[in-house]
C-alpha cells in the first residue's frame, strides 16, 4: 500500500496541477512567437506590394491614355 501511495500522489499532483501549468505556457510561448510574419513571409508580401504599386502605375498610364483618346470613357463605360 505505502508504494501505491508512493506513486499515486506524485502523479496526482503532476497530472492536476504541473501538466495543465506546462501546456499553458507552452502554448502562449507558441502563440507568442508565431505573431509576426517570418521572414519568408515578409519578403512575398514585400513582392506582392511592389508588382501591386506597378500595376497601380500601368492602370494609371491607361487611364491618362484614355482620357486623351476618348474623354468621356468613364461615364459611358461605368458600373452602377
């Protein structure tokens, strides 16, 4: 009975008290890390913003172009 009592209270204690501890802060450590964007993850959305600001430039350079060419292509091309 004494090494029952030897073994059962430790793993009462671990399982009650120093596991749901452990696998709180192990998770808050992950989520913590995982906040920010990785450093792959930084340059695709630094290649995406550059290949959105030119396609911002072309769409414009359209625009200027069709404005010169039929100025009043907005309003008879509009969706409402």
């Amino acid at each position: 009975m004494s090494s029952f009592v030897f073994f059962f209270i430790p793993t009462v204690i671990f399982l009650g008290v120093v596991l749901p501890l452990w696998l709180v802060l192990y998770y808050v450590s992950k989520w913590r890390s995982s906040k920010g964007l990785s450093v792959e993850d930084k340059q695709t959305l630094e290649a995406a913003m550059g290949e959105v600001e030119r396609l911002e430039s072309r769409l414009e350079t359209l625009e200027t172009i069709l404005d010169a060419e039929q100025p009043d292509w907005q309003t008879r091309h509009s969706v409402d």
